[in-house]
C-alpha cells in the first residue's frame, strides 16, 4: 500500500509503500497526532519512517488491493 505523509513547512511529501493494513497505519498515524507523539512506521524495505505527529499536514493511505501487471487480452 502506498503511503503520502504532507510534513508543515517542508516542500515534498515523506512517499513510501508498507505491507502494514490501512487500519493499522491510520491508528499509529491517529495516535501520534493526538498524543504529540512520533509518528513510527517501518516501509517495506525494512527502512523505518518517524515524524512528528504535531507536525504531520496531511496523511494518503493509498489501497490495499494488488493491480495486475502486464499486458491484457482486450
């Protein structure tokens, strides 16, 4: 699933992909923002993502479903 995370005063959106669940990215991201806390995820890369929740503008969960790559019969 494709992640955006819009950071006040900083020009380019944090981009990455997780294997994580909508649900569960939305509750680190709801929780963060409410307690002030750090926003802590890990993409699928193993790299880890922290920002602070008092300075998150704007959060993107993109879908969770797999798009099929390659070419098709029309």
């Amino acid at each position: 699933m494709d992640i955006e995370l819009g950071i006040q005063n900083v020009t380019r959106p944090v981009n990455f992909s997780s294997d994580e669940s909508a649900e569960k990215i939305g509750s680190i991201i709801a929780e963060a923002v409410s307690n002030g806390s750090l926003i802590d995820v890990t993409d699928n890369k193993g790299r880890r993502i922290l920002v602070p929740g008092n300075a998150l503008g704007y959060a993107t969960i993109g879908s969770e479903t797999r798009h099929a790559v390659g070419f098709g019969a029309l």
